[in-house]
C-alpha cells in the first residue's frame, strides 16, 4: 500500500515536493493545456495548471474560438481524469466532493464588446471516474458563485472580479472589531 505524506510528518514537505513533481511533468507531456500570446504577439506561452501544496488548478482551452460548452466539457472530463489517474499512482484519488469547475465562455455583445457567458447548463455532466465509481463534478457559476476559486487564500472568480474577496474582507473586518470593541480587557492588559 502506498501512503501519502501525511500532514506534520517532518519530511512532508520533501516528500510531497518529490511526489508533485513527478505528477506536474506526467501530467505537463499530456496536458491539454491553453497557449496564449501576449499583447504584443512577441511571447506565447502555454499553460496546463497551477500548483500550490496539494491544490491543483488545471487549466484548457479549445483551439477553436466558436467552441461549444459540450465540447469544453469533453476536455474538462478528459484533463480532470488524467489527473485523477496521475494521483492515483502516487497513492492517492481526487475528492469529487471538493472537486468543481467552471467554463469561461466569451460571447460578444451587438457593438463587439466582449462578457463571459454566466449561465450554467444543466444538462452538461463532468464525471470523476476510478475504477470503483464514478461521481458528477459540479460546475459553478464564473461569475457569482459561493464556491470562488481560492487559491492562497484569495477567493476569485473567473471574472477577476475582486468584490467577491472585498466582500469576504469587510465582514471579517467587521467581525474582529466587534469582538475587540466587546473584549472587556484595557489596552494594557
């Protein structure tokens, strides 16, 4: 049986540098990935996922701009399994209960102006699938979602918009001077 590095174990943190690695250049010759190009046209650069200690965020895109959301699914599906397939080597499964996506969508407004899609289409399935069962992944909204994107701690939507986390910010602000407001202790205890 193989078994992760488990959390406080004085060499986790090498252990799990090792173990995603590996993963990160497996997944990395077969990733689907997103090439883009700066504005300038001067720099392309491809991009699959991003990593932070066990926290992955994979990333796709389909070549053809006039995609359809089945058809990102259908990547979404593949890309969300091959990584799936890679932890499963490593001793390990993703949670599909702590598994979501979302698509980004571009449409265009009458004068050309660009917006993201926000509307969430039922009938679009994304399966989780190991060799025992096989869970539905949900999607949620890029736009308002209760489930952002968190990554270091900062909730984003797939919008960018930041008043999602400026909102999360204020209560929390709120909340502390409330409990040091009500603390019955002078400043000098």
């Amino acid at each position: 049986t193989l078994f992760g590095a488990g959390q406080g174990d004085t060499d986790a943190s090498a252990g799990w540098l090792l173990i995603s690695t590996i993963l990160y250049c497996l997944y990395n010759k077969k990733a689907h990935g997103y090439t883009g190009d700066s504005p300038d046209e001067r720099t392309r650069y491809n991009w699959s996922h991003a990593m932070f200690i066990d926290d992955a965020t994979l990333i796709h895109a389909n070549k053809n701009p006039q995609a359809t959301k089945q058809e990102l699914c259908e990547i979404v599906q593949k890309q969300v399994n091959l990584w799936n397939d890679g932890l499963h080597v490593s001793g390990g499964y993703l949670n599909g209960q702590k598994t979501n996506y979302y698509i980004v969508q571009w449409l265009f407004n009458p004068d050309g102006s660009p917006y993201i899609n926000p509307t969430i289409d039922p009938q679009l399935e994304v399966r989780l699938t190991t060799k025992d069962k096989s869970e539905l992944i949900p999607q949620i909204s890029p736009h308002h979602d209760h489930k952002q994107f968190k990554s270091l701690g900062v909730r984003t939507p797939a919008t960018l918009s930041y008043h999602y986390e400026m909102q999360y910010i204020m209560n929390k602000g709120r909340n502390y001077a409330k409990f040091l407001l009500s603390c019955p202790l002078s400043k000098l205890e």
